[in-house]
C-alpha cells in the first residue's frame, strides 16, 4: 500500500486525499472510478438493508 515511517503514514502529494477534506480529482478516470466505488456501496449497502427486512419479515 503506502510506505510507514515511524508508525505514521506519510502524507505525500500523490494521496488523492488531503487533510483538508478537498479531492484533486486528477482526471475523468479518477472521477469515474470514485463514481463506481460509491454506486457499487450504495447497491450492496441496499442489498443488506433488503435483506435485512425480508429477515425480519420471515422470523414474525
């Protein structure tokens, strides 16, 4: 992953996140893949939530 030193993580410009909570999204295929990421937890985030009623649903 990241090179550690002294047991911290060294903040490096490359990181495509800073402290200060911006994103310097470097491109369309950066922007593309963070769409992709959020898109891919939304859906298993509703998968859980519909499995978790179809749960409670079978145990009543």
């Amino acid at each position: 992953m990241g090179d550690v030193e002294d047991g911290l993580p060294r903040s490096s410009s490359t990181s495509p996140f800073r402290p200060s909570g911006t994103f310097p999204l470097r491109g369309k295929g950066v922007q593309r893949l963070l769409w992709f990421v959020g898109l891919y937890c939304a859906s298993v985030a509703a998968l859980g939530v519909v499995a978790f009623v179809i749960r409670l649903a079978l145990r009543s």
